[in-house]
C-alpha cells in the first residue's frame, strides 16, 4: 500500500488537517459572498423623488 495510511493516528491527523483547510476555505467564501450582497445594496440605492410643497 504505498502512499497510504499505516495507522490510525496518520489517517485522524491527514483528515483533521483537510477538515482545517475546508473550514478555512468556506469561512473566507463566505465573507467574500456577504461583502459582494452588501456591496450591491448600497451602490444601487435610488433616491425618491421630492414632492413641491
């Protein structure tokens, strides 16, 4: 078996890193994606028209 596990400490440490690299990834995806939706909010914002008194 050759690039394998040789036991269950090596396959717990090679899964709890990748599981760090995944939470990382998705945390930084999803600040990403909050700025983008808030960026859009305040760029398209309309003002109302103001009525003759």
């Amino acid at each position: 078996m050759e690039g394998g596990f040789f036991t269950l400490q090596d396959f717990m440490t090679f899964t709890k890193g990748i599981t760090y690299i995944l939470m990382i990834i998705s945390l930084c995806a999803m600040v990403g994606f909050w700025l983008f939706l808030s960026e859009r909010d305040t760029d398209q914002t309309v003002e109302e028209p103001r009525h003759h008194e």
